[in-house]
C-alpha cells in the first residue's frame, strides 16, 4: 500500500481498440504509474429512445447499452451506453445529437468520471502489487480510495532565452530541487559560472536537456508564461529539428490540447508531472497587480525585478549579451528562474494549487474550471440520489438580477461601522436549499420551500447545501490552524458556486436557481437595512452583503465596537427567529462586525449630487496605527496616474486627520505644471480589440498605439501591440502619444483638470471648495 497525490491523468487507446486510463502520482519515495486497463466511457440515453440510438450509431460504432438505477429531470428513465473508447462515444454522440436524441452526460472526460465516482479528489491509498519501471512503480488496476495525504512536491522553475530576430532558442535555464543549471549554445570558451554548460548547437542543447531533465525527475514545473511561451518554443524547435519534446516521465511526450475558441495551442499535458504559470496561478488565487508582468510582480512582492538595465528593451538586450556576454546572460536566465521560484513561495501558490484539486478534484495545473469543478463534486452525488445530469439546451445569455445595492448618503462622516454578511450567497443556499435536485423534486412537494420567479425547494432532497456546509467546516478548521492556501482555496470554490449556477453553459443552469439566491439576497439586504434604522441608526450604504451604519454623534472607538457587536448579536437572532417562524428553517446566515471606521467618505457622482455607488473610502485604526482604505476610487484604480492615486492618498490621510491640506493641494498642483513629475504622469490602459479593429470611436490609448508603430514600422522595428497588450502613453500638446515615443511638449494642464481636479473634488465638496478654488486663491496673491 502507498499513498500519493495525482499529477496528471490521461486516457490512452491500445491497438486492440479498448482504452486504458493512465494516473501519475507522487509518492514520498519513487513516482507512481497507475494502469487502469480497458476502461469504458460512458453516456446516458432515454430509455425509450434505445432503438433508435441502435439504428443511429449502427455497426460502425462498438458499444453495448446497460440498465442502470437512474432517471433524467423529467423523471424518464435512462439507459448507459459504454464504448471501448472515448474516440467511439464521441463519433457516437455526434451521430445522435444530429438526429435530435438527448445525450447525458456525454462531456466527461472518462479519466474524470473514474476519479469522481470513487470521490478520488487528489489524495490516493493505493493498494496492489507493483512492477518497477525506469525510476517509478507501476501498479496495473489497483484497489484506491481516498487519502489523507499531503505530498512534499519536488519542483523546478524554468526559463528559455531566445532571439526575437532568428526564432531560435539561447539558453534554458532550471531552478529547484537543490540544483541551479544553465543550458547554452557556445563553444566551451566562454568564461562562466560552474552552473553554466555550453554545448555548440541548438539540437544537442536541447537533447542534452531532455536527458538531464529526465535524470532531475522533479513533479513539478513552474514558469512565467511557462505553456503559452517557454514550453510552445521548444516543442516549436523540438518539431523543426526532428527532436521527440520528451519531458514527461517514462520517456513520454508533451501532449497539446487547443482551447474550444481558438486552435492555438494553449495547455500543454506532461504525463507525470504538473506545470503551473505564474500567472494562471495568481489569477486563479484571486491576486491582483496592475501588471502581470515577471518584472512589475517580482517588484511589488520581492522589492526587485529582472537583472538587465532597460526591461522594455530586453529583447535587444539580450541579443547583445548572447553576442558579447553569455556569462551574464546565463546569470539573467536563472534569476528569471529564482524570481517565479520566490514569488510561488511568497504567495504558497504550490500548496494553494494542492489543496484547490484536494477540494475539487480538478488537476493541479487547470486554471479556473468552476463548472468542471463544480460537476466533479455535484456529480457523483447526483448519480446516488438516482439522477443523472441534464443537457445544456441554451448557451445564449440570459439575463439574472445581480446583487443589491442600497442607495447611498453622500458624506464625510465621523464613525461608519460595517456590517457584512459572512459568504451571503452560500448561506442562502444552505439555508433555502437553493440546489439543481431540490428545485427538480421540490415541484412536487406540498411543503417545498418557495423561492423565486417560481422555484420551490424540496426540504428532503438535496445536494449542495451538503457540500457546502462541508466546506465550510473545513474553512473554519483551517482558519483556527492557520492554513492560508487552504482557507483561500475553500473560499474561491464556495463564492464560485452561485456564478456556476448562472452560467448558461453549465448543465444545472435555470433562471429560477440563481435569482432564488440574489432576490433572496436583496430581500436580506433591505430587511437588514430596516432593522437597523428601527433602532435609531442611519444606513448610509449598502452593497450586495454589507451594510454601512453611522452611529450617532457623540460616540468613540468604545462604543462605535459596542454598538457593532450588539447589532451583529441581535440580527443574527432576529433572522433566527424570523426563518423559523416564516419558513421552518435553521439560519445559516451570520451577520459579522467586519470595520469601524473613524472617518469615512461617501463621495458622488461626478458632476451630481447623487450618491455614488460601490466607491467609498475611510480610516481604520488598529493598534493606535491608521490605514486607508479605498474601493473603487482612483486610488485602486491602474487606469490612472501615479501622480492621481498619491495625491488622492496624501490628500485623504490628511483630512482623515483633520491635519492642514490646502498648501499640499497648490504645491502637487505647481509641481506638475513645472514639469516636476513627467515620470508620474504615465496612462496605463489594455487594448481590447486589433489596432485596425477600431473604427468610429478611437480611444486615447489607440491613438497612442498607433502613433507608436508608425515610429517603430519607421525605424524597421517589428509591430509590438495586439489584443491584450497593455499601452503605456501620455498626454501631450498634441494628443496622446506612446510612453516610448514621446515627440511633443507634455500637456499639464490636462493633469491638472482630468486627474488631479476630480480627485481632490471628491472629498473638497463637502469642505465647500474645490481644487480650482485652492489655485485660483493661490495665484490672486500675486
């Protein structure tokens, strides 16, 4: 018996026609093989259509068809279809959707429906008789069940050079599992460090690599753009050379799947190990950065970035050191390399990424995947309830109310508390029993609970309240152990639930499951709203799962966090009352005391007296020491300027304060007009569409492209923006011009009136001046 942790999975068909799943595990000693022999794929038919489904698929197609304990939503019942091979049902289920004959379930992959049926989501015991292999044990059709096991993970960071004018590969670097190893093309007279190897041409590099590699046998691989970059390269190189891209386990190829909207190649499969890019990974733990650039992340978490002198010109840079010094250039390939290795620990990225596939059986290397993940756990527990899962019939959008957002009181306000709901959206699910099979037996049923745009709920039979109140309890526990990437992952997956549920492209989608819950949830927000006006407080705002109360005037710190826990005790009673008494039902909705804020701003709308809505900003202090905090303002926004989000922030701390602030006003605003901060006054904004694709509306930063790649096509440079690039540009005398090809005399005043003014407006209305006001007095002086 062994216990291991899946890194890959894939599904091979053999000679004969059958197929064979193929799982890789790591172990705490060699790597495991599992062989699961001749395994079927399965789907599910109506079983009054199974002479039909014979005719259809005819002799073409080998299958067989069983009796199985299980219905559809329409309560018919179904019949299974097993193929030899996962190649055979989808020709299979292709022929049928033709021919308007309903499929179930005929999208899961059959290495995932193995795993789900037998609630396999991660961690494995492994039970067998096992063969060696070349460095990992095989087992052939073992007995597994689920584990407890947590893995020790051997992993690498890796990173390739390359010329931007040749396409041709440089160097391939490695950090990790005690080892620092430099790959690069030259003759061996090169002076370097010890953990530089020359070889002299591009095809040995690269075999020589492959075989080390091999040797190295780490579990997992980490990179910057590591799939769509670095691994894309080789196996580009790779094919051109007539080299196998063998950096799997046992000798085995990268495997290419496209994505379902494009035909690049997009997610690269290493049977045996997992490869994660740094910024998949970050996004899908819900990090933000204004760039997702190796050297802007680097910088912000490291306080260091990339060891060259201009990062925007490395391309050149690089050609240049491969010519004079590859030594150097060695040095900067592998700090690339320890730069993504310190960022995946800073972040816990590596342990993040084991308990999410823990949770939800996706792999370890999927990013997103909230419908996969969400059908991996529904699933398996459908299928006992004697359900299988519906057909998609509609992918069109289909429009759900969102979240609740009360009006707001503009303002400057001493003492705001803030009270939140703890996860709404899951707690309205457990409480109302918001769930796929409850709404399909709940029909049926005289004591249903009654939700929204006529959606009932069974009582007696459900799914994902289940669910998620596991993972609540998880959360919790790793909360109290101080499990982070633990706590962070349950989170994202719970929060995931109620968006997979209105999604038209997942199979449970039905309009009346996702506005039972946000109705419900507007319902909640204005009676909370209610009762605490009836209490004698002002609600100045609320959005979607928070309520912002101001206390009366009159109170400090101590009674702000009196009045605050007495609101957050007596809702929580009052909704366990009401719930049991209107519905039958136990709350599972906690209002918790989240903020108090000693100053807070409400501002409004720009150029209204009209509140505004999901922008707010105020001071907390903790431990006698302040923190701003800003939503939605200029101040946490990367489309404007540097110098508008420290002026905002300076600005706010000293009203906060109530410290003097009308000089810092007119001295930012001289600054810029003196031409003192050019380095802050930099736009930053993401092409949505081709450069050519903008026609009748051409925004500033377009503008700016264009102007920039006419230079650049000028001077023979290749093309630099596509969709998706970020333009770096700023405003001049003369329009807007690339941050790279400044020609003409910056525009102050345009600073001044679009990025200063509505800044410091925000806040100076309520202290009945304005910034023009400030200046216009400063300069009547003279």
């Amino acid at each position: 018996m062994v216990n291991g942790f899946l890194l890959s999975r894939q599904w091979l068909e053999r000679e004969d026609g059958n197929q064979d799943l193929i799982f890789w595990l790591a172990t705490d000693s060699a790597p495991v093989q599992l062989v699961i022999e001749s395994e079927e794929s399965v789907f599910f038919v109506p079983e009054s259509r199974v002479s039909d489904v014979t005719a259809v698929i005819g002799q073409s197609v080998s299958f067989r068809t069983g009796a199985v304990s299980l219905m559809d939503f329409g309560r018919e019942a179904v019949v299974a279809c097993y193929f030899k091979s996962q190649k055979g049902l989808n020709i299979a289920r292709s022929r049928l959707e033709q021919k308007g004959i309903r499929v179930f379930e005929a999208d899961i992959r059959p290495t995932d429906r193995f795993l789900m049926e037998r609630f396999l989501t991660g961690a494995i015991e492994v039970t067998g008789r096992p063969e060696s292999g070349n460095g990992f044990l095989r087992y052939t059709n073992p007995r597994l069940k689920p584990s407890e096991y947590t893995p020790t993970l051997r992993v690498v960071s890796l990173d390739i050079e390359t010329s931007w004018t040749e396409n041709i590969l440089y160097s391939i670097a490695i950090h990790g599992a005690g080892v620092d190893k430099v790959f690069m093309i030259g003759d061996g007279t090169d002076q370097a460090a010890n953990f530089v190897e020359f070889i002299e041409d591009e095809k040995r590099l690269i075999q020589r690599f492959l075989d080390w590699f091999s040797a190295l046998d780490p579990d997992v691989v980490i990179g910057w753009a590591v799939v769509g970059f670095d691994l894309a390269f080789l196996q580009g190189r790779c094919d051109a050379l007539g080299i196998q891209f063998r950096l799997g386990r046992a000798g085995s190829n990268v495997r290419w799947r496209s994505s379902n909207t494009g035909a690049e190649r997009n997610y690269a499969q290493v049977p045996g190990r997992v490869v994660l890019d740094g910024i998949e990974m970050l996004r899908t733990a819900t990090w933000t950065f204004e760039s997702f650039s190796l050297e802007f992340v680097a910088r912000q978490l490291l306080g260091r970035g990339k060891l060259v002198e201009d990062v925007d010109a490395r391309a050149a840079e690089i050609q240049q050191m491969f010519r004079t010094d590859k030594a150097r250039l060695a040095s900067y390939n592998l700090e690339d390399c320890v730069l993504v290795a310190e960022i995946f620990e800073t972040t816990q990225l590596i342990d993040f990424a084991i308990e999410r596939s823990r949770l939800t059986g996706l792999e370890m290397d999927r990013p997103g995947g909230s419908v996969a993940a969400f059908d991996f756990l529904y699933l398996p527990r459908l299928h006992r309830k004697g359900f299988v899962a519906p057909v998609v019939e509609d992918d069109s959008i289909a429009a759900s109310p969102g979240g609740y957002v009360l009006d707001s009181k503009p303002g400057l306000y001493d003492h705001v508390i803030l009270l939140d709901f703890k996860s709404l959206y899951p707690s309205i699910i457990r409480t109302f029993h918001v769930d796929p099979l409850a709404l399909v037996c709940g029909q049926v049923e005289n004591d249903a609970i009654a939700g929204f745009r006529g959606g009932k709920f069974s009582r007696h039979y459900y799914i994902l309240p289940e669910i998620i109140e596991k993972l609540w309890q998880a959360r919790d526990r790793a909360k109290l152990a101080g499990q982070a990437p633990m706590s962070q992952a349950i989170k994202i997956i719970m929060n995931s639930f109620y968006g997979v549920l209105g999604t038209p492209g997942c199979r449970f989608f039905d309009p009346r499951l996702v506005s039972s819950i946000t109705l419900r949830g507007h319902e909640i927000l204005q009676r909370t709203r209610d009762l605490i006006e009836e209490r004698g407080y002002r609600v100045i705002y609320g959005d979607t799962d928070s309520v912002f109360v101001l206390l009366n005037e009159g109170c400090d710190k101590k009674d702000a966090d009196r009045i605050g826990q007495q609101l957050m005790s007596e809702l929580n009673e009052w909704w366990r009352n009401h719930l049991e008494t209107e519905f039958g039902l136990e709350s599972c909705l906690e209002v918790e005391f989240e903020t108090h804020f000693d100053r807070f701003l409400m501002p409004t709308m720009r150029g209204s007296l009209v509140g505004s809505k999901k922008r707010y900003a105020g001071m907390i202090t903790e431990n006698g020491d302040t923190r701003l905090v800003f939503k939605g303002l200029e101040s946490v926004r990367s489309d404007w300027t540097q110098i508008a989000r420290e002026f905002q922030q300076e600005l706010y701390e000293r009203i906060f304060k109530k410290q003097p602030w009308e000089t810092f006003v007119r001295d930012t605003v001289d600054a810029v007009a003196r031409g003192e901060c050019d380095d802050k006054l930099v736009l930053r904004r993401r092409l949505r569409r081709k450069l050519d694709e903008y026609e009748k509306n051409v925004p500033p930063h377009v503008r700016a492209a264009r102007r920039g790649e006419e230079i650049r096509r000028s001077r023979g440079l290749a093309p630099v923006y596509s969709r998706g690039s970020w333009v770096e540009y700023v405003m001049t005398i003369n329009g807007p011009e690339s941050r790279a090809y400044v020609t003409s005399p910056l525009d102050y005043q345009f600073y001044i009136d679009r990025q200063l003014a509505p800044v410091a407006d925000a806040i100076l209305s309520f202290k009945a001046t304005s910034l023009a006001e400030i200046t216009d007095r400063q300069l009547g002086l003279f």
